[in-house]
C-alpha cells in the first residue's frame, strides 16, 4: 500500500497459548445449552399454531424479551447472565410440576376408567 514492509513485533498468537477465558468457555456454553434447551422446551408446545405464535407465548410463559427467546431459538446467544439462568431453571422447575400434575390427573381418570371397565 505505502510501499512499508510491516515490521515483525517478534509476538506471534501462536505463542501466546490460549487466552484465560478459553479455560471457563465449555462450562459457558454448556449454560448456554442448557439454556437453549428450556427455551425449546417452552416453544414445542406451541409449535402447531406456528412459529412467530409459539415464541411470543413462550417470550411470555417465560417471562424473557420475545428478541432473547429468538436469539435462543435461533442459537445465537453467547452468554447467559446469572439472574437469567436462575430465573430461567426456577420457570423450568414450575413448568415441569405443572405437567406432571396434568400428567398425574390424567393417569387418575384413566385408571378410574380402566376400573368401570373391569367391573361387572
């Protein structure tokens, strides 16, 4: 360009090894997975009605921005922030008694009806 040779600094990125925060990145992006995995858990329910439907439902199941749920959706978040994890597991938690209780009710009324059916 201005007919400059560049100068070698005698540092190459080879030699620096790998940065610190390369040590805590696969805990990070485990997060992040794990993450990802509760907000597609949130959003398969609604799957039938469409996709823009089921993310603005679970955006407010979840109680997150309906752009974060997309970014999850979509893979694109990098980093989870603490409160949001935490926030984001207890939702989890909850969603996942509530099911066992539709669960356990239904396994109820089955089992009553398998019972009239066995009675004489």
């Amino acid at each position: 360009m201005l007919g400059i040779p560049p100068k070698p600094l005698g540092i190459s990125p080879k030699d620096l090894g790998e940065p610190p925060k390369a040590a805590a990145m696969p805990h990070a992006s485990a997060i992040v997975g794990e993450m990802e995995g509760i907000v597609r858990a949130a959003v398969d329910p609604h799957r039938p009605d469409g996709i823009k439907v089921a993310l603005a439902r679970a955006a407010r199941t979840l109680n997150l921005p309906a752009r974060r749920v997309r970014a999850y959706w979509h893979g694109e978040v990098r980093s989870v922030r603490a409160d949001e994890a935490d926030h984001l597991r207890r939702v989890h938690r909850e969603l996942l008694a509530a099911e066992l209780r539709r669960l356990d009710a239904q396994a109820d009324l089955l089992r009553a009806r398998l019972r009239e059916c066995r009675a004489p």
